[in-house]
C-alpha cells in the first residue's frame, strides 16, 4: 500500500476543499438552503483539515495567504453560529465563494516554513492575533451585507441579507467588540511577552511596520467603539471607520508578508 506524501496530501485536501466551496457557491440556489447549509459544513470541516495538514505538518508553513485562509474559516465559523441564532441570514453564496478563493490562495502560495520557537506560548499568541482578524472579518462581512441591503431600500427592492438593518448593525458591533478585545490581548502579549514568545534575545517589542499598523488599527477600533457608545455613531460613518481599521490590521500581517514574500521574495 502507498500512502500519500504530505505535500500531497496538504494539495488534495485543498483542491477537494476548494471543490466543495465552489459547489454551493455556483449552484446555491439549485441546491435549496438545507442542502446548501449542509455543503458548506462539510467544506468548513475539509477547510479545518487542510489548515491542521499546514500548520502541524511535517514542515509546517505559513504566510500571507495561509493567514487569511485562517481568517476566512473564522469567519465562517462564526456565520455556522450565527445561523444557529438568525437562519435567515443570506450569506452562503459570498462565503462559500470567499472559501474557495482563500483555500486556493493558500495552496498557491503556502508561506515559508517556521523556525522552532523556544516558547510554547507563541502558537497562542498567534492564534488570538489570527482570531482578531476573523473577528474583525465577520464584522466587515456584515458591514457589506448591511450597505448592500440599504442600497437596496432605498431603490425600492427587498432586503436580500435576510435581516432587519438594526439586526445587521447590531451584529457588525458584536464582532467588533470581539475583535477588539482578542487583538488587545495579542498586544498586551506581545508588549510584554516578546523575548520569551519568539525565544531569542532581543526579540522585545519593536517598532516594525507590523506593530505600527497594529496599533493604528487598535486605535481606530477603539475609536468605533468609543464613538458608537459617546456619540451614537452608525451607518455609514461606522462602516467607513471599520473598513480603515481593517485595513490596518490587514497590512499589519497579511498585506506586509505579501509585499515580502511574493514581491520582494524575502522571508524576513
């Protein structure tokens, strides 16, 4: 019997996860909503797998696009919840399309391998800042969905989002909330933690590209949040400052290891 490599094995398990996206995402409607939900749960479990086959591997990877892999499955995570609460939410569609997109993305380029860390802490620190981004993901998710249904209001059609605007702003606060909270503590994890997190000396805080657009996207979280409590902010002025946030926080990481990795060709 011969058994698959583990590069192999990490590509099959991509391109099977990136089919069972694409099916829901093309034939939705075709499929009636039962079905479809049932479709994306298996595509979100195959997703689990390949990112568990990259990350804990025999030479584990990660970069840009396994990051926003992880990203998107938190974000669909959190839309396999919601929908638990709220089953009209109409969002399958774009989210199965997103996961494909992100799965295939990170099989094309699936980041450097990772040094050995001295601290077992470190995988913890990257999972609250990898978790931020899903959170603050879901919210802009939702951002989306409520723009594009107030469109929709005011030429006169339906709200396809299947929820009240109230119900979609109110959400789109929650994982802001969520958001804030789980990239606090990676800051605060990182402030103090540093030398011990990446088990080198003089691995402390530093004043990288990363930290600095950290920072600017923790500030103008907390601005939203600030202002939506003081001020009462929402609408179209919320949205606005969550898209600048995210960002942010997207060329923290994910935008910067793209410059690096694929147009520079650096890995540090």
């Amino acid at each position: 019997m011969i058994l698959a490599s583990q590069p192999e094995l990490a590509m099959w398990l991509a391109v099977l996860t990136a089919i069972a996206y694409a099916i829901p995402a093309f034939v939705a409607q075709r499929m009636g909503s039962s079905l479809t939900r049932r479709a994306l749960w298996l595509a979100w479990v195959l997703h689990g797998f390949t990112l568990a086959a990259g990350l804990w591997g025999e030479t584990p990877r990660f970069g840009f696009a396994p990051a926003l892999s992880v990203t998107v499955w938190w974000v669909l995570t959190a839309y396999a919840v919601e929908t638990q609460y709220f089953p009209q939410l109409k969002a399958r569609w774009a989210l199965a399309a997103l996961g494909s997109a992100a799965v295939a993305l990170a099989w094309y380029f699936p980041g450097k391998p990772l040094q050995v860390s001295a601290s077992i802490w470190l995988p913890l620190h990257w999972a609250l800042g990898i978790a931020s981004y899903g959170m603050f993901a879901a919210a802009v998710v939702h951002a989306a969905l409520m723009t594009s249904a107030e469109i929709e209001i005011r030429k006169g059609n339906e709200n396809q989002s299947g929820l009240p605007l109230l119900t979609l702003e109110r959400l789109m606060f929650r994982f802001v909330l969520l958001g804030f909270i789980l990239l606090t503590l990676t800051l605060i994890a990182g402030i103090v933690f540093g030398e011990q997190l990446y088990g080198a000396a003089g691995a402390e805080w530093k004043w990288d590209h990363k930290t600095v657009f950290s920072i600017m996207s923790w500030l103008t979280f907390g601005a939203l949040l600030v202002g939506r409590l003081q001020f009462g902010w929402r609408g179209r002025r919320a949205v606005r400052v969550l898209y600048i946030g995210s960002a942010f926080l997207l060329f923290s990481y994910a935008g910067s290891r793209f410059v690096l990795e694929v147009i520079l060709g650096r890995t540090l």
